[in-house]
C-alpha cells in the first residue's frame, strides 16, 4: 500500500528519521515530499513534514489524518540542504523542515491570489549599458542554465548597479531571482532601488511583515518568475525555478542566527547552490574568508569598494578629557556649519572599553595574546595578568571606548540639539552598525574608538573590525566629503587595508594567520553552553562526545551557565555525538545552546 515517512513538527532529536504512515486513497493525488500533513503522534495529531514516498505492507501503519496545505514546503533537493543545516548545526531536523514553511497555513486562495497574472519582464532598455558590467557574462550564462561557480563581487553594493546586471537576463528568460539582505532597512533600501523596473515581479520579505503578509509573500515566490528581496528567512523557502541567490554582505553578524540553530545564510545557500543547481554571487566590499576559502571567484567592480579615509593618530594629539578628538570635533562643527550630515559611529552594545596609558597614551594590550585592552587587571581571551603599561610601566589608564549615550552626551555639550542618537532628524547623528543602513550619503563619517574593535577578544575581530569600518567609509560620497578613524594604532594592518580601498591582501595574510592556530576557515569551532543542573558526569559526558578534538572548558557562563569551546579540523562525527548529548541534557531539563562555527 501507499505509504509516507513523515518527520512530526516536534523539536527533539527523538523524531528525526520520522515514522510511516499510510496514505488514504483520496490523499494519494496530493502527497508528496514536502507535503504539510497531520498525523497521530502518541495520544494526539501533530503536524509533520513527508520526506519519502513508499510502498509498504498493510497493517500495522496509522493513516495520515489530513493534508493541512496542498502546496510543498520543500521539494527533494531542498530537503537534503536542510537536513544538512540541521545536523551541521545540531538541530533536530524538524526545526529546519519549519523554517521552510509559512506560518499560517496557504489555502488555495492564497496560492489562488498569488498565481493572479503573469508576471512582467523587465524591458530590456532598463539594462542597457550593463553588458560592460564585470559580472554581465556570468549572469548571462547563468539565466541559460550554463553552470557557473560562486562569485564573490567585491563593490559598494548600496551603489545596486549590479541588481538589474545579475536579475535582468534569469528574469528575462522567465526565471527567479533571490536577494537576501541582513537587515529590514536594506531590504527597504534594495525593494525601493528596484521596484520602478521590477515591480510585476517583486516579492518584498521584511521582519516587521505580520504573518499573513508573509504567507502571502510565501505562496507568491511558488508562481515565478520572482525577484525577491528578503532577510534570511528567506533562504529556506522553496522558489520556482530558482535560478540566482545573491547574498549581501554574507558576513555580517546579521546574517547568521544567534539562536539554535546558529544557521550562516552564506553556507546554507552555498549548499543549495551545490545541490539544487542554482547559481550563488555575495556582493559587497568584504567578503568573509570562508568565501574565500569555499573557493568563489572574485571579481573587483573596478572602482574603490569605499571611500577613502583618513587616519587620525590619537597619541598625537593634544590630551583632552573627552572621546572625540581634537580633528575630529574640528571637523564635524565644520560640516555642521555648512549644513552638513554627520554620522559618529559607536560601538554597539557588547563591546568593552579599550584603554590607554594616562601618561604616554599608549594604547594598552594584553602582553601574552595583544587584544583588547581592559581596564581591569585580567585579560578576558587568555586569563593573563595586564599589568602595568608596557611602554612606560605607568600604572593608571584612561577608558577610550564610549557607548552612543556617551558619544551624544559629549556631542551635545558644544553642538547642543543639532546632535541626537540615531535615526533621527538631525544633521549630527550618534549611532551603531544596525543604525547605517538607513543612513543617507554622507558628509563626514567619524569612528570614535576603531580600537576596541581590532582588538576585540575573538579571533575574528580584525575582520569583522574590517568589515564594519568599511560600510562606515562606504557611506560617505561627494566632494569634500571625509571618514576619519581615530585610532592608537596607525599602523594596524586593518587601517592599511581601509586606506588602500582593497580588502584582499589584508584577508589574504589574515587567512595565514587563521590556519597556523587552526581557526576557521582552516578549522572548526563549535561553542556549548548549557543553563541549569546539569546530570553528574556531564563534564565527561562532553569530553567523550568530543573524542579527538581539543575541548577549553568548562568555563562560568552567567550565573547558572556553564560553556565549553570544542575545536579541530573536522568536528562532523563530534556533532553526531553532540546531537545524543544535547538531547540527554534537554530530557532532564537543562536549556542548551550549540553554536556552530561562531562570531
């Protein structure tokens, strides 16, 4: 008889290999991999996800109960990129079957709705000039199904002369196209940029979307061709004959999930390219080094992927009390005056205060590891003693870092109400990362404390210190228009790398540095923490799970939390291990956190 293997929406790991149903003759029709139905679970009806059709004895099998929606959440290519994500992550597989389902269910009105029309295809005079673009013949070849590999294209992507370059010919030949974008603003920002050429054809997914707008999104990128414009939510749906994904900035915090699953967007998608077919482009000024490494090409718009920016030696200037130097204060009443706009980057929330010497102004770091400077007496990467400065022996430092609050405050004192913390309607605003994507183009840029971020205590930070910085000077554009980075550090390679305009040779000897202490790319981190009483032998427990690799901890996590940080060249068969551990802990009540490959 007919028969289906259904997953249960239940999150444990108990569910993941699924459970035969029978099929009901009347269901036959419409059953499929990826069907959403409800089926007898225990004492009660859950819903569940098909994963395999088959034959199988009458008997003993409980039929399915109904078919909740008709439309497939997944089709077989689908599934196995989010089977891959959960065992890669350390999530039961239902978890990652939901994330590719709406979240109310689709009737056939919706899909109804959603089908109403034929989509248009942009006019060919939208793209006319782009066949000169870098990326013109590959996108070309890609809407013709000819296999290219990933890209990575190395520009200001704000600038979006690249949307139409790499939409335009899939759209054309009737096919989708996806753009995922880490945040709500910059998914209003890219929606906005297209919308006048591709409005017939564009889906917009924002975080603040309600979920029936959501759904209705859902079921609208099932009737192709699209272009749609997300977050990454997105990056689970199924889409009609996809045929591109471009991924913006594939490295940014935003785009990986802080949450269990700790999913990165950029190797999900990289491995339904790998699967499904479809062809992968990240744009933007920095590409991660995992790029680098999963072996994109690159590809260089040609111009500076930001603007250029001036380097404000701090120990050169005259002592002042406050955060904002003497060039940089000098400046933005400059640009004030004029009616200029004005942006002063702060670190957001998280990031401790660096510190120098009171008396010579250098810049204090710890002697054993060289990060971030602290004002207290122990490094938090290494546990090492700091010490007095090691370029004076003086023992009292002056706190560099200034949260927004602090940055304003100081602001405000000479500029009064022109400066407020952003968004807001002011020429002189105060603000962090999440606050640039809204920004205008920009007169004057200012990073108040670029230190704390290079020597952050993670071994990404000159990275992401990179990457950040560089968003900050892509902002600005036009004449007379400045970045300025006040620093201790002049010489810092990430300072280099920001005054050359090109990443690469920077990322290129950052890579080196990652493999000789075995750091991703090179290597695998996964970071445990566990929140509760934890059953006695559970530090073994981990170490036995964790066989072959090097495990650091357990070390205190909050008040009841404890975590560990588990490292070698392939954790695979550790996070097969990891998923009975995790499961053992949650049965007896214990809250879990698994972060794999971390920021």
């Amino acid at each position: 008889m007919a028969a289906a293997r259904v997953v249960p929406s239940v999150p444990t790991f108990a569910v993941d290999q699924g459970f035969w149903y029978s099929i009901p003759p009347s269901q036959e029709p419409i059953v499929g991999v990826g069907t959403m139905v409800r089926v007898p679970l225990g004492g009660r009806k859950v819903r569940g996800y098909v994963v395999e059709i088959g034959r199988r004895e009458p008997g003993r099998l409980r039929p399915i109960v109904a078919v909740s929606m008709e439309s497939k959440t997944f089709d077989g290519t689908l599934l196995r990129s989010l089977t891959w994500a959960a065992h890669h992550y350390v999530a039961p597989v239902s978890v990652m079957l939901d994330r590719s389902a709406p979240p109310n269910l689709a009737k056939k009105a919706n899909l109804a709705k959603a089908s109403v029309g034929t989509a248009s295809q942009p006019p060919e005079a939208t793209f006319s000039g782009s066949r000169q673009h870098p990326l013109a013949a590959w996108a070309a070849a890609a809407a013709g199904g000819k296999r290219q590999p990933p890209v990575a294209y190395i520009a200001r992507w704000w600038d979006m002369d690249w949307v139409p370059v790499l939409a335009g010919p899939s759209l054309r030949a009737g096919r989708s196209v996806l753009v995922i974008a880490g945040t709500g603003d910059e998914v209003d920002v890219l929606a906005d940029a297209v919308r006048p050429w591709a409005a017939a054809n564009l889906v917009v997914v924002t975080p603040d979307a309600s979920d029936a707008e959501t759904t209705a999104a859902w079921a609208a990128v099932q009737s192709g061709p699209r272009l749609i414009v997300g977050t990454p939510r997105v990056g689970s749906w199924l889409i009609d004959d996809l045929s591109v994904v471009i991924v913006v900035e594939e490295g940014r915090r935003a785009m990986k999930d802080r949450q269990t699953p700790t999913v990165a967007v950029r190797d999900l998608m990289r491995t339904r390219a790998a699967v499904g077919g479809h062809h992968l482009c990240f744009v933007g000024p920095t590409p991660s080094l995992e790029t680098l490494a999963g072996g994109a090409s690159i590809v260089h718009s040609g111009r500076r992927a930001w603007a250029p920016v001036e380097v404000v030696d701090r120990q050169a200037e005259p002592p002042i009390a406050g955060v904002i130097g003497q060039v940089a204060m000098s400046a933005i009443k400059a640009v004030a005056a004029r009616g200029g706009r004005v942006f002063v980057f702060a670190h957001r929330r998280g990031y401790a205060p660096a510190a120098r010497c009171e008396r010579c102004r250098t810049l204090r770091r710890c002697p054993n590891c060289g990060s971030r400077p602290e004002t207290s007496p122990v490094c938090p990467r290494c546990g090492a003693g700091l010490g007095p400065c090691l370029n004076c022996g003086h023992d009292r430092f002056v706190p560099l870092g200034a949260g927004v609050g602090r940055v304003v405050e100081e602001l405000r004192r000479t500029l009064n109400d022109r400066v407020a913390q952003a968004p807001a309607d002011v020429p002189i605003q105060v603000g962090s990362e999440a606050d640039l994507a809204a920004q205008p183009r920009l007169d004057l840029a200012v990073a108040v404390d670029p230190d704390g971020l290079i020597l952050g205590t993670h071994f990404r930070a000159s990275e992401e210190a990179l990457r950040v910085l560089a968003r900050l000077a892509g902002k600005v554009e036009g004449r007379g228009a400045r970045c300025l980075l006040q620093t201790s550090l002049p010489d810092h390679p990430v300072f280099l790398a920001l005054n050359k305009g090109d990443p690469m040779p920077f990322l290129e000897a950052e890579r080196e540095v990652r493999a000789r202490f075995g750091f991703p790319p090179s290597g695998e981190l996964v970071i445990l923490e566990a929140r509760g009483n934890l059953p006695d032998g559970s530090e073994v427990w981990v170490k036995d799970a964790a066989a072959g690799a090097t495990v650091l901890g357990p070390a205190p996590r909050g008040a009841a939390g404890v975590r560990w940080l588990i490292q070698g060249t392939d954790l695979s068969k550790v996070r097969n291990q990891l998923r009975l551990l995790v499961q053992r802990w949650r049965e007896a009540g214990v809250a879990v956190r698994v972060d794999v490959d971390p920021i």
